[in-house]
C-alpha cells in the first residue's frame, strides 16, 4: 500500500524559507508525476508544482514560478518543495500527491489537476505572517 507522509511546513516571516519532504513507502518517485497541491481556508485546492519524473520535467503554478522548486531523491523516497520568498498568500496546507497508476483520464488533463492524482498525504501546514 501506497503511503505519503509530509513533513516541513512551519510558520515563518514573510520573505523566509521553508523546505517540504514528502517521504512516500510502497512507492518510488521515479515514475509518473508527482506534485505538490495546497489549499487555504475557504479556498479550492490548487496545484503548486509538479514533476514528470519520466523526463524530470517540473511544472509550477504562475503564483510560485520563480520561488518554489520542486525535487526528488529516489535513493530516499522523498521528494522535496523549496520555498523561497514566501508570503502570506502562500499560507496554507501542502499536501504531496501521485500517480501511482496509469491515468486513464484524457491526455490533455493538467498537471495540476486533482483527477490525475491517487494517492496523498496528510498535508502540511505553512504559516506566513509578517
């Protein structure tokens, strides 16, 4: 069975840092895509960034390109989100998200679309105040 546990998240001062790990059992990040999703109070759930580990090729939501990068080290199972100038539009929970299976969707479903998704975590929750 397929298990994500996050972990990271914090509160911190507007223009801090935060680094995620999403450490996954019974799965490795080497394969389909992988993402980062978060979601604020009285808001939908929105995609941060994702990876498609098969080309290594990362997607970023407009609101974080620039800030957030996001990365994996297979050897550990866990793949990371960096947070650089954080703000308070980016409180929120972060949750880790994969697709662990083939997606029978249409191929033109987005990256940050939750349908291609499977398997999350429980979230992590980032505070940023000023």
């Amino acid at each position: 069975q397929v298990r994500l546990v996050e972990s990271g998240g914090g509160s911190v001062q507007t223009g801090g840092s935060l680094r995620l790990s999403c450490v996954a059992s019974g799965y490795t990040f080497d394969r389909l895509f992988v993402g980062w999703f978060r979601q604020s109070p009285g808001k939908e759930r929105e995609g941060v960034a994702a990876l498609w580990t098969g080309a290594g090729i990362p997607y970023y939501s407009d609101s974080v390109k620039g800030r957030f990068t996001i990365s994996r080290d297979n050897a550990k199972n866990t793949l990371y989100l960096q947070m650089n100038s954080l703000t308070s539009d980016d409180t929120a929970m972060y949750y880790c998200a994969a697709q662990t299976q083939a997606y029978r969707g249409p191929v033109t479903t987005r990256w940050d679309s939750e349908e291609r998704y499977d398997t999350w975590g429980q979230g992590t929750q980032v505070t940023v105040s000023s």
